[in-house]
C-alpha cells in the first residue's frame, strides 16, 4: 500500500533505505565530492525507488539556492508578454532551472504582495517583465537580490534593462524600401505616446534622410494600433499623395489594413505599393491577404538573453544600464518575392 501524503518520504528514509547515515545521504543527492561512487549510486537508487522530492526551501537555506527565478509582469495577457516568457523558460529549463510567474496586473499593493511572495520561496533572482518596450519604475530597492528589467527600461540607471532595438528595427524596414527603389514613402503608426511609435518614427526618417528622400503625407500618421486605424490613415495617405509608393506601418495589425484598402483602391502589391509591418505577429503577417514583410523583434532570443544576464549577476558581476537588442527582418510578399534563403529554410 503507498504512503498517504501526509506520510511524504523524508531524507532519514532515503538514508536508511541506502544504509547510510542522513549526512551521507544529503551530500550524495547534492552533489558533494566526499562521498564515494558506489555509495552516491546506492543513495541515487534509494530516493528513486521511494520517490523521493527533496524539499526544495530547506535545501536552497544550505546551499544558498534554490534553482528558481521570480518572474514579475504586468500584463500577462499582452501580446509581447508570452514570447518573452518562453524564452525566459527555455533558458532556465536547459540549466535546470525553473520558474515563478506572478501577473500584477498594474496593480501595486499586489506587486508588493508578489515581491514578498517571491522573496518567502527564496527565488534566487528576479526578471521584471514590461509589456511597452517603455520606462518603467524601478522597484530594485525592495528586492535583495539580482534582478533584470526586459522589455522595459528601468528608470534607474544602476539597474540593468534589456529592451528591443525599435529605432534600428525602422532603420531596418526604411533601408529595405529603399533598396527596392521605393521614393515616396509615408508611415503610419500608433498613439505619439508610445515609446516605441516615436523610436520608430527616428530610425525611419533617419534612413530617408540619408538617401534624400522625404517623408510623404505631411509626416508621421499616428493614431491606433489598430487595422480600422490602417484602413482610415491610408485612405488619408492616398488622398494627400497619390503617388505613394511604399508604406512603413508600425505594427502589423495596421499594415493590414493598410493592404485592405490599397487592394480596395485598386493598387498592386507590391507592384506599386509595397508595404511593410512590425512585429512579425503571425496571426496578421503571416495570413494577411498578401504575406506582410515586417520587423521581427526576436522576443524569446529577448527573454532568454535576460536569463544569461541575471545568471552572470548571480554569479557576481554587476551590469547595469540599457542593452538594446538588434531586430530582424522578414520578408515576405508584400514587398516583393521572397529570397531564395528564405524559402529553403521554410521548405
């Protein structure tokens, strides 16, 4: 008959079981060198034959860690949010490592609530999760341990904050337009609030400005980032100039309603508008009417380099200040047939 769960296996048993002293037991199972092969083999095969679950708190109070990463965002539910978080969980996965995810909700007396929380199961570190590529806060001063900001930027400077390269993610896209000899090309985008709206907007006319070229349509459309904002903007963008012949969008969901509309009017894709978006979100690039080219912000790459970050921080070094990550492009029909590359590696 099994043991009940209140009668869980204790180390003593694995001990005993093994015919070795608790002592013994407990360094053979953390892997400390005193102990002999054949013995390390015996106490291994004990634990596995009872089932043994080392409690992981008492064993994290001896050697100082418990193997686990708090993990504290905002919004969960984001479109940015579980990308990052695979990413963060690959890497501790493949160290063994594992993961504590708490969702504040942008509510603070539950953030402080998490922070204790956390702290109670004594994770050895902390990822704070943004949800905007924006500043946030810093809240380092109420955790004593190592802590990496992602997708955010941290308004302390002594902190370390790892966040997507949005101004060279738009250079990306404008050079691309550029090289397929696209001269008139306007740029719609979301609310001038975002962070990552303006960085873009500065990566895009840097580039125009460099090959002489103007930003067409009285400058920069902001508004949602919404396809009912990419409809509206590019009829705008078809009435002031007529003559466009590319569109930057800044996320994915407007270049698709820049492309409703633009087939609407009668305009070929990418024959004589092409049309770019960004975040390579697969719901929208990939299933669009013509398949978006857009910007990839590589978000699990993201993640799992805020893992390396806060590991070289456990392990005493003490970075600070702000890591921008390079994006990619992905090109697809819109502005043009695909490279050869790039239907190999799909094929």
């Amino acid at each position: 008959m099994g043991r009940r769960r209140s009668e869980s296996v204790t180390l003593s048993d694995v001990a005993s079981r093994a015919g070795v002293s608790v002592a013994t037991a407990s360094k053979a199972l953390n892997q400390r060198g005193e102990v002999a092969p054949a013995t390390r083999e015996r106490v291994l095969r004990a634990a596995t034959e009872l089932s043994f679950q080392p409690n992981v708190l008492a064993r994290g109070l001896i050697s100082g860690s418990t193997r686990t990463i708090g993990l504290l965002t905002d919004e969960l539910g984001g479109r940015f949010s579980i990308p990052i978080l695979l990413g963060v969980e690959n890497a501790l996965g493949n160290e063994q490592m594992s993961v504590l995810l708490c969702d504040a909700r942008g509510d603070a007396i539950r953030r402080q609530h998490y922070i204790r929380t956390l702290l109670a199961r004594q994770v050895d570190g902390f990822i704070i999760l943004g949800d905007s590529n924006d500043f946030r806060p810093s809240i380092t001063r109420d955790i004593p341990v190592p802590v990496v900001y992602v997708y955010a930027e941290s308004t302390d400077p002594d902190d370390l904050s790892l966040i997507a390269d949005d101004e060279g993610g738009a250079r990306l896209a404008a050079e691309h337009l550029v090289s397929l000899n696209r001269r008139r090309i306007g740029h719609i985008t979301g609310p001038e609030s975002y962070r990552a709206a303006r960085d873009r907007v500065t990566g895009l006319r840097r580039v125009l400005d460099e090959s002489g070229l103007p930003l067409i349509g009285g400058g920069p459309r902001h508004g949602e980032w919404s396809q009912r904002w990419g409809r509206q903007a590019t009829r705008m963008l078809l009435a002031a100039d007529p003559d466009v012949d590319a569109i930057f969008c800044g996320n994915d969901q407007i270049a698709t309603g820049a492309v409703e509309t633009l087939l609407e009017h009668g305009r070929r894709i990418p024959d004589d508008v092409a049309v770019v978006g960004y975040d390579n979100w697969e719901d929208f690039a990939a299933d669009c009417r013509i398949p978006l080219t857009t910007v990839d912000l590589n978000l699990q790459q993201l993640g799992a380099t805020a893992v390396a970050h806060l590991f070289a921080a456990l392990g005493g070094e003490r970075p600070s200040g702000v890591l921008r990550q390079p994006c990619r492009m992905v090109i697809r029909e819109s502005t043009g047939p695909v490279p050869a590359s790039q239907e190999r590696a799909a094929s």
